[in-house]
C-alpha cells in the first residue's frame, strides 16, 4: 500500500520513544533560532529598512533555510510521511480554503498592522521602489516568496504538525501557530506571524497536506513583497 494512502496515526502507531525523540529534537531545533531571532533583534534593534534592497540579506537567509531545511531532514529520517507531502484529497477545495484564508488574514493584519508596525520590524517596508536594486530585489523575492514558505512549511506544517498531532488538532494548531510566530525573533510582528501560523496549521489540519499551505504562504509573501515597494 502506498504511504500517502495510509492514516497518519497508524503510521506512527507503536513507534512512540521514536517520535518522542523527534518531538524533542524539533522543539530544541525550533527554541534555538527563536532564542537566536530574539538575541538578534534585542541587541541590534530593528532591521534595516531597506532591507529587500540588499544582496547580503538574500545570501544570510538563503544559507539559514538550507540549514532548516537539512535539519527538518535530519529529524524526519526515514519517516519521510511526517512531512505531508501528498496531494490533498482535494484541490478545489483547498484552493478556496486558501483564498478565503488569505482574505481573512490580510483583512486581520490590515486593521492591526498599523499599531503593530509587524513588517517594518521585520525590514519590509522600503522607503520606496529604488530600480538600481532591481537585481537585490529579486534575489530577496525568490528566497521570501520561494524558498522561505518551501522550507518553513516543511518544518512547522509538515514535521512539527505530525509530530505534535498525538495531542488533539486545536492544541497542534495552537502550538504551531505560536512556535511558528516566535521563531521568527520579532516582537511587534509577533501577533501577526502567530496568526498565520494558525492560519496555515489549520489549513493543514483539513487537507492533510502540506503543498496548499506551501502556496498560501508563497503567495502571501509575494503580495506582501509586492505592496512593499508600490503601495505607500
């Protein structure tokens, strides 16, 4: 039978020391980058503003999701199910769960964002369109938009949901959503990455796969790079 057609409960099912194991290792793997995001952010401060106009950026966070991503490996081992990657059961309706999620948390982040400042923090906001970054600025879209949301929903939708599912659905979506928020070491923007954390966890939780959330996390980071540089 194959794999993708198999209950995820019974794949883990009398393997418990094992994926306890696993379960350790992502919260230790997790708790580290917040605890080096927040060391980060508390002694230099905000980002640079101008951050998306910067080769440098696009070159530290390329190496940090490859590092994720070997990890997320590392930990699923030959357990390759636990990263959901298989067709939902249904792509028309995880296409409109998507579209009515994005609707929903941007309709949330707009109302809050301007008393948060949440993507300022995160050194999204350039001052204005600037054409001699042109090449900086697309170097930073394919790793926000591309390979950010492959690698993030591999280790939090994918991994870290099976991992934590044995706990009942609304206390993974929680703890997802949360870690998801914290692992990203900012402080106002905090309220606002916790909730698209649930947003997708929640999305995974009804798809039971992990490619949708790969697509609504692409194309909300893609908007969000968009309105960054064209909407003042």
């Amino acid at each position: 039978m194959r794999s993708d057609t198999v209950p995820e409960s019974s794949l883990r099912r009398g393997s418990s020391a094992p994926s306890s194991r696993r379960l350790a290792a992502w919260i230790s793997f997790v708790a580290l980058i917040s605890a080096i995001g927040y060391a980060g952010r508390f002694a230099s401060g905000r980002p640079d503003r101008n951050a998306l106009y910067m080769w440098s950026t696009a070159v530290g966070e390329l190496v940090v999701y490859l590092v994720i991503f070997a990890v997320t490996l590392a930990i699923t081992g030959s357990h390759r199910e636990l990263l959901a990657l298989r067709r939902p059961a249904s792509w028309r309706r995880a296409l409109l769960l998507c579209l009515l999620l994005l609707a929903i948390v941007y309709t949330i982040i707009a109302v809050i964002d301007p008393y948060l400042h949440g993507g300022r923090e995160q050194g999204l906001t350039p001052t204005g369109w600037e054409p001699r970054h042109a090449a900086a600025y697309g170097a930073n879209f394919v790793v926000v938009a591309g390979i950010a949301p492959f690698c993030e929903e591999l280790l939090f939708r994918g991994l870290g949901y099976s991992l934590f599912e044995r706990f009942g659905r609304w206390p993974t979506i929680l703890a997802i959503g949360i870690s998801f928020g914290l692992y990203h070491g900012l402080v106002q923007a905090l309220p606002e990455l916790a909730l698209f954390g649930c947003a997708l966890a929640w999305l995974r939780s009804q798809t039971r796969s992990v490619y949708p959330g790969m697509l609504l996390h692409a194309t909300f980071n893609a908007l969000a790079l968009i309105a960054a540089v064209t909407v003042r």
